[in-house]
C-alpha cells in the first residue's frame, strides 16, 4: 500500500462521516405529494428558500457528496491502474 493510498483512504473516511453528521443535521421533509400538491413553494417564505440553514446544508451535502464520489472513483483507478 502506498503512502497515496492511505491519504485517499483517510480522506474517504474522513468526507463520509461529515456527510453522515450534515445529513443527520437536516430536518426531515414529510411533506410528500401533498405539499406538491398544495404549492409550498408559492409562498413567500418558499421564495427566500435559498437564504436558511436549511438550504445552506442541503448545498454543503450536494458539494460533499460529489467530492466524495470523485475521490472514491480516483481512488478505484488509483489502485487499479498503480
């Protein structure tokens, strides 16, 4: 094993219990269809959606998981291909 593979190992483990922790920290949506339905977003506090905490984690979440993915799929090539 090289001194990479350890690094990119440490660094998969370390993303993948912060995006456990940003995941659990994110209220739950038991809206469902019926506030499909209903058009919760029309509201006015759904206009300034992209501004609370909320939204803030689900970004931090989006961002994190793509970098986790990307380092897990380097890190497959890394010990496939070296």
């Amino acid at each position: 094993m090289s001194a990479l593979e350890i690094v990119l190992g440490v660094f998969l483990i370390l993303l993948s219990v912060l995006l456990i922790a940003i995941v659990l920290m994110q209220k739950s949506r038991e809206g469902g269809l019926s506030g499909a339905i209903a058009g919760g977003s029309d509201t006015f506090f759904g206009k300034n959606k992209g501004r609370t905490n909320e939204a803030r984690l689900a970004k931090m979440t989006r961002y994190i998981a793509i970098v986790f993915f990307v380092l897990a799929f380097a890190a497959t090539l890394l010990i496939l291909f070296f």
